[in-house]
C-alpha cells in the first residue's frame, strides 16, 4: 500500500487543532508509517508540492486569504475534512458576525479601552493585509468539505480514529468517549 499524502492548515482559529493533532503523542510515529505529509505547519511546507489524498482545516475564514487558502486546499485535496468547531460553524471568531465590521474596527483600533498608541486615529490600510469579511464563514459554506469533526479542539483520539480510518479505509470508530459533549 503506498503512503497517503495529508496537507493541514489553520485559518481563523486559535490552532488549538493542531496541537489536538500532536496530542495523538507517540501514534504520530504510526502515523507517519502510513501517510506523507505535504503542505503543513507540522513540518513548515509552505505550499502544496503535489495533489494530496486528505486536506485537514482548522478555523474559518474571516479575512480574503482564508478563503483563497481554502480554495486552494479544495483544489488540491481529494477529501477535506474540517476540522474543529472554527472550520464547522465559524467558533468563538464568529460571535463578531452579529457587529457590524465598522463598529468592530473602531473598537479594535480607535475607541477601545487599550488603545492609546493611535493617536492619528489610523484604521490598518497597508495593501499587503487581506480584507476584512463583513462575517466569518465556516469552511463548507466556501467550498465543499467531505468530513466534520467537532469539538473545541476535537480530541486527540477523535482525530487518531478519523485519519486512520480515512488513510486505510476502514469504518471509523467513534467511542462515546471520543465525542461526547458533557
């Protein structure tokens, strides 16, 4: 059987996801047995080399780049699988979505109670920053994702079963423990 070829990444988020992921501790040996990985901070390839067999994302996309991020990954993942409740439903970056972008703006740089370096009243305007999205967006509303898996961050062992049953295409095992809520 020939290695799997995995890409990760992390939008929006906190990468409290990725490090769920090297939670799976001393299996990540295991791991590496089976899959290469390509594009991924976990060994700081910063562009894709090749079409990769399983994208992972974490968090949303809440700026222009996390969504060309995104749809690059799409193009070139054949499964994608969103990853934590930032790529799934937008996560603790979405509770903005209900402010208008303007009046989180001001708060951030002009009028909030840290601010007192801005003196000019300056908003970030470099060309180099990517725009602002008036919402964050979960990942499956920008492109087609294939596989959810939940949690804040998901569990190590969630994310242990999930690849492994993904990279050699066996049913998933999915014990109460591994996603439970309570």
């Amino acid at each position: 059987m020939s290695k799997k070829i995995i890409a990760t990444t992390s939008l929006a988020g906190c990468f409290g996801c990725h490090m769920s992921f090297l939670d799976i501790d001393e299996r990540i040996l295991k791991l590496v047995e089976l899959v290469e990985f390509d594009k991924s901070p976990i060994n700081d390839i910063k562009v894709f080399t090749r079409p990769v067999d399983i994208g992972i994302i974490e968090g949303g996309c809440c700026n222009s780049e996390n969504i060309e991020v995104l749809k690059s990954f799409r193009e070139n993942c054949k499964v994608l699988v969103s990853l934590g409740e930032c790529a799934i439903m937008g996560g603790l970056p979405a509770l903005r979505n209900g402010i208008p972008i303007e009046e989180c703006l001001r708060e951030a740089y002009l009028d909030g109670p840290t601010v007192s370096e801005n003196k000019e009243q300056v908003l970030p305007n470099d060309p180099e920053l990517p725009m602002l999205l008036d919402k964050v967006f979960p990942c499956h509303e920008i492109v087609k994702v294939d596989y959810f898996l939940p949690g804040c961050a998901p569990d190590a062992d969630l994310i242990w079963n999930a690849l492994v049953a993904l990279v050699t295409g066996n049913e998933m095992e999915l014990p109460y423990e591994v996603v439970k809520f309570d």
